[in-house]
C-alpha cells in the first residue's frame, strides 16, 4: 500500500539530507569566514549586545509587540528603508542590492512568554501583563530578543554593501510566533494570510534560533524534518456542584479530571508507534474549583500534542477525544474535546539540498568541528509555514555558556533561561554569511 505523501517525506528526507550534506561536505574544502562578515561582526557587535539588552528589558507578549516593532521600524528607516507594518505589529523591509540576483528572506521573532524572570541580570524584565485573564511577568524566555538585535545588525550590513549586493533581501521581524492568545490570530500566518510574499516571492528563507541544549560556539542544523508539528487543545470535564463534605450529592469534575490525565498517558505509551516517530501529549494547565470545600461543575484543562507523521497526528487527536469521553462518562461526568488543528504549527522541515548547500557557509563561521546534526526536536515553530511555501533553512545556535552542561542548563521557555551572549556575534556571523554566500551564488 502506498504512504501518504507526508508519511513518505518524513521517513525519507532525513536519509537523503544525509547523503546530500556528506556528498557535499566531502566535495570541497570548508570555506573561509568572508572577510565582510568578518568586519561587520566587529563594527556592529556593541550595537546587537545593546538592542537585545533593551528588548529583553521590555519584552511584550504576543500580539502586544508595539515598542519592539516601533523600535525596529525606526532602525530600518534611519538605514534608508521603507518598512511596512502588517499582522498587527509585524515589521517587513526589502533590501535592493545594485546588481541582479536572487531574491531571498530572513526571518526573526520579537515576541516574549508569559514567564516571570529569575535570571538575576542586571537588565532582567520587571515587565507584567495579563494572560488568559491572569497577572503575570513577561521574559524573553525563549530568546527571540537575540532573533530581532540579530537581524538588525544584518539588516544593518546588508544596507552599507547594498551597491555590491547582487539580489535582494526581504527582512521579517515577525510578531506571535509563541501563538496569538485565542481567539485573535497572528504570527507567520497572520502575515502569509496578508499577502507577505505576494509581490516578492524569496527563493530561499532563512532563520535561527538561539538554543539552550546547543553549547555556544556551536551550531545544530539537519536536513529534512527538524522540529515537530504542534497542536493546541482544551478539554472540558463537566460534573455537578456539590458541599466538599458530601461528594455522593455531586458528580465530581476534579476526580474525572485527574484519571482523564493519567489515563491520557497511554496515548503514547501504549497507543503510538514512537518506535517509528516520536509523538509527544503534554497538559500545561489545569483550573477548575475556587473554594476548598465546594466541589465545582466544571474543570478545563489545556495542553499540546507534537508529532511529526500526519497519520499519527489524527490518531493521537482519535485517541484524545476518546480517552476524554469515556474517562470522563466512567465518573458519570462528560467531556467536550477541542483540538485546534487549524492554529497549530507543521513540522520544521528544512530543505534536504539548501540544506547541503549551505552546511559549508555555517562551517565557515565556528568550524567543522562545532557544526553537526541534532536529534529532532519535540518544540515547534511556526517558521514552518514559510518552509510550506518556499525551500527553507533553519538552525539552532548555542546559547549555553562554556562550563555549562547544555543537558541540565535551564531551557528555553525556563523563567531561568540565560542566554551567553558570544551567541549574538556568532548568530549574526552565520545568518550574514548564509545570505552573501546564497546571493553570491555559493555552489550547489
């Protein structure tokens, strides 16, 4: 029986991302650092280190991105630029170079989490907000501050060899790619559904992503998929009201909700394949109740599931709703199971040949030594929907110090998340050397 096409581009784009990357690596000599990155790495590294400072200072959540937006618009334009607001506070800018070439676009993110900090620097946030109806601290807890300081710097080279430039470059400060909060949209969706590559089609995008389990000095990258799709859902356990003192008189929603949460276990444990692919379901909050001594009606609980196999993907959302209903009708209570499939990322998947194509280019800038391929990655990213439309390429570079061991450093999304930031230089390095040597014509 044939694979559904996802099914077969999953299980053979890893092998063939290997064969092309080793075939290409093999075929010639790392490449040297151009001396123009070099150069720019050392006129602008103050900058960066102070821009990302002062965004991670004053983080915003997720569609609330207006000074970090404000503030980019206002570098582009004293470049010389013409920047456009789109998806709410979206910020895109084409860079013209003086010779014919390609065209090609680079991506950051500008949005913070709903995370109190407890880093101890000196420019940590102090920055509250509300979430899901909540007071909460706002971080730049998974590092898409370095995303935007970084592309500002290459923005910023870019522009001072736009004359030699052959091609031209479309710089994406993206907002919400953490997620919009419901019910409003926003991220990279937001900004394809606005026509973001309408009249400038890339041929190629390219991001980055500071990452924690990644050393610094060092960068991860594979061919094919590299991060896994995501999917949001919320489930609704509903009972009956009742005295903490009689529960009998009740039906109670908290018990339901409790075995519907262990019982959910077995969807990957016991339901799913993960021998073949990894699949991940994960509740993240849960909140039902308000008073010790009274049993409520209802308990609502949200999570996320990752896969990478579209047929696994509905057959976790099968097993979900089924593990939900009749959980929840053992206790004599129900359930009612949403899953967004419609807001949820696909699965990062770089492209196997641009991939190999530009291996070299990051070997360039930390070595061959410190570049290799990571396993996959459970996290997700809505760069993916880009990598639907275009071939893409995206790596993770090392944001965790010398002497730290990346496995029990605190995490992205970690209140305690601490970014080295050698990882600005070596971001802005590789990102500035992937684009000269795409446009320049680097050899397939």
């Amino acid at each position: 029986m044939p694979l559904p096409s996802g099914m077969l581009s999953v299980r053979i784009l890893p092998l063939i991302a290997a064969l092309a990357i080793a075939s290409h690596a093999n075929a010639q000599e790392t490449p040297s650092q151009r001396s123009e990155v070099t150069a720019a790495a050392q006129r602008l590294d103050a900058k960066i280190t102070a821009w990302r400072r002062d965004f991670h200072a004053h983080p915003e959540l997720s569609n609330r991105e207006e000074r970090t937006s404000a503030k980019v618009v206002e570098h582009l334009r004293a470049l010389g630029l013409e920047p456009v607001t789109m998806a709410r506070h979206g910020v895109v800018a084409i860079i013209t170079g003086g010779k014919p070439g390609p065209k090609i676009a680079l991506r950051a993110d500008m949005d913070a989490l709903p995370v109190t900090e407890q880093t101890g620097l000196p420019f940590a946030s102090k920055a509250t907000s509300t979430y899901r109806g909540e007071n909460v601290g706002v971080m730049h807890a998974c590092g898409h501050d370095a995303h935007t300081g970084i592309l500002m710097g290459v923005a910023e080279a870019l522009v001072a060899m736009k004359d030699e430039l052959p091609g031209s470059v479309m710089l994406i400060f993206q907002p919400a790619e953490e997620g919009a909060p419901p019910p409003e949209e926003g991220g990279a969706a937001l900004m394809l559904k606005e026509g973001l590559f309408k009249d400038f089609k890339p041929e190629a995008v390219f991001g980055l992503h500071v990452f924690s389990s990644v050393q610094a000095g060092q960068i991860a990258v594979r061919g094919g998929p590299l991060m896994a799709a995501s999917d949001r859902f919320a489930i609704k356990v509903s009972g009956r009201q009742t005295h903490g003192s009689a529960p009998w008189n009740g039906i109670d929603p908290i018990v339901a909700a409790a075995d519907l949460i262990g019982t959910a276990q077995t969807i990957v444990s016991r339901r799913t394949n993960i021998a073949r692919l990894p699949a991940v379901v994960t509740f993240g909050a849960i909140k039902g109740g308000i008073r010790y001594n009274i049993i409520p009606d209802d308990v609502e609980m949200v999570g996320t599931i990752r896969t990478f196999d579209p047929a696994m993907r509905q057959q976790v959302f099968a097993d979900l709703r089924n593990v939900a209903a009749h959980t929840a009708a053992a206790h004599g209570a129900t359930a009612q199971t949403d899953i967004y499939e419609n807001d949820g990322n696909p699965p990062t998947v770089n492209d196997p040949a641009l991939t190999a194509r530009m291996l070299p280019s990051l070997q360039a800038v930390v070595g061959k030594d410190n570049v290799y391929e990571p396993p996959l990655q459970m996290g997700s990213e809505d760069f993916s929907l880009y990598a639907l439309e275009v071939p893409s390429l995206f790596f993770f570079v090392g944001s965790t110090g010398k002497g730290i061991d990346p496995a029990t450093a605190p995490s992205n999304h970690s209140p305690k998340f601490l970014l080295d930031e050698s990882s600005l230089d070596i971001g802005f390095r590789s990102l500035l050397q992937v684009t000269l040597d795409y446009l320049h014509g680097a050899a397939p």
